[in-house]
C-alpha cells in the first residue's frame, strides 16, 4: 500500500496520496486502485478455498475484502 513519511497504515487513501510518487494520475492512480479492489473482490473466496483457509476464517475474513 502507498506509505508516507507520517503514515505506515495499511490505506487505500495513501496509495492516492503517494501515486505522484510512482509518477502515476491521481486519474491513473483510482483506476489502478478501482481495478484492484475488483479483482480481490470477485477472486479471493476461491483462492482462499484453493488454499485450504476453513469456513469459519473466510468469514471472519470476509469484510475486509469485500468491494466497497
């Protein structure tokens, strides 16, 4: 995730803060962020079945990547 010099929380808001950085858009930098949020979104339940992670563990884990 984008890091600041003040900030080390794991935030999507950083990562726009921080795309002038990576000589990205603030434009190029939401869409790079808008795609990967749906890709995680749509794919992680079966990667985390294919990777053996119980029931209980994807719930428990459920709104952290759920699209928003």
């Amino acid at each position: 995730m984008g890091i600041t010099e003040e900030d080390s929380s794991l935030d999507m808001s950083l990562t726009l803060e921080t795309a002038e950085f990576y000589q990205l858009s603030l434009r190029e930098a939401k869409e790079i962020v808008d795609s990967t949020k749906s890709i995680v979104a749509e794919n992680w339940r079966k990667l985390a079945a294919r990777y053996g992670i119980s029931r209980i563990a994807v719930e428990r884990m459920s709104s952290v990547f759920a699209e928003k």
